[in-house]
C-alpha cells in the first residue's frame, strides 16, 4: 500500500468524475492509496474494475476537487 496525493490536474482515475473507488478531496487535491481499484462508471471502461492510476480516453475531472480550498 501505498498513499498517493495529486493535484486536480492529473488525469486519472483517482481525480476523475466516473470512477467510485476510495479516495478523498482535500485542498484540491485527491488522495488514495496507489494500488485501489473502483468500478469505472463512465463510457471509458463502463463498468469495469480498474485502478486509481488508470487512465482513459473519457476521463473527466471530478468536481469535488474544486469544492476545496486550494
């Protein structure tokens, strides 16, 4: 296990709108442990179980980023 912190700009699965995998939104940040997996809900891998550092096509940023202070 591993915790990982990123800003709202990186483009994975941790800070995107479609995946439901554990993670937190703290100043604009997302946090979560590195090898977590949720299920993505979006178009990119509908669905399926995939990682918190996956990345994809249909990424979106979550919002929840932008509801903390930076």
């Amino acid at each position: 296990m591993s915790i990982v912190t990123v800003g709202k700009k990186y483009s994975v699965c941790a800070t995107c709108e479609f995946w439901n995998g554990p993670r937190s939104a703290d100043s604009g940040c997302s946090t979560f442990d590195n090898k977590a997996s949720g299920i993505c809900m979006g178009e990119g891998f509908s669905n399926w179980k995939v990682g918190a550092v996956s990345t994809c096509l249909k990424w979106r940023h979550w919002n929840a980023l932008d509801d903390t202070e930076a």
